[in-house]
C-alpha cells in the first residue's frame, strides 16, 4: 500500500502544478515549474505510468521551446494526469471491497492421517 501512497502524493503535486500552470499560463513557467514538472514525469515513468510521463514530458519539451503547442499539450497532460487518477481510484476501491481469496489451507488445519 505504500506505493499507492506514493502514487497519492505524487498525484497531489502533479494536481497543484497543473493548476498553477492553467491559471497562470504556459508562457509564465519558469525554471522551478519545468523542474517540478520533469522530477514528475521522471517520478511516474519509475512507477510504471509510462503514458503519463510521455504528456509531462512533451509539455515540458514544448513549454521549454516557447511552442505555441504547450497549452494543448498542457490540456492533454491534464486530461491523462485526471485519467490515471481516477484509474488509480477504482483499483484501490477495487481492492478494498474485494478483501483477497484465502488458498485452501492457509486457515485450515492439515488433517491428521495414519503414517
């Protein structure tokens, strides 16, 4: 569960910067934002969300070349980002109403027989 925590978090950063960059702007990112943003896609692509570390990084890509592409990248990035977490939300609702199947004899006494 501890890596599902760790997903939580990194989803709440990522929710905080995508929030900030729609407010203010793709044009207003600075060196602090594109190094949030890259240590999070670095930080997804090490958990397996490969699809999501691929929008971060052509958002950073575009907003570090000033292209007139990174306010669809960023939309794009936030509609990923907003899939993967509520992907994310199920599988852990999914695990928590599905308690795990015990294998036969786990809780169960080996019988006794003759020997």
């Amino acid at each position: 569960m501890d890596e599902i925590a760790e997903l939580r978090d990194a989803l709440d950063r990522l929710h905080a910067a995508m929030d900030d960059l729609v407010v203010r702007g793709v044009r207003a990112a600075g060196p602090t934002d594109i190094a949030k943003l890259t240590a999070l896609r670095d930080e997804f692509r090490t958990a397996g969300a490969e699809h999501l570390a691929e929008k971060l990084g052509t958002l950073v890509d575009a907003v570090q070349a000033g292209e007139r592409s990174a306010a669809p990248a960023l939309m794009r990035a936030v509609t990923t980002f907003r899939l993967f977490d509520r992907m994310l939300t199920l599988e852990v609702a999914r695990g928590a109403l599905n308690p795990p199947v015990a294998v036969a004899g786990d809780d169960e006494a080996e019988p006794e027989g003759d020997e």
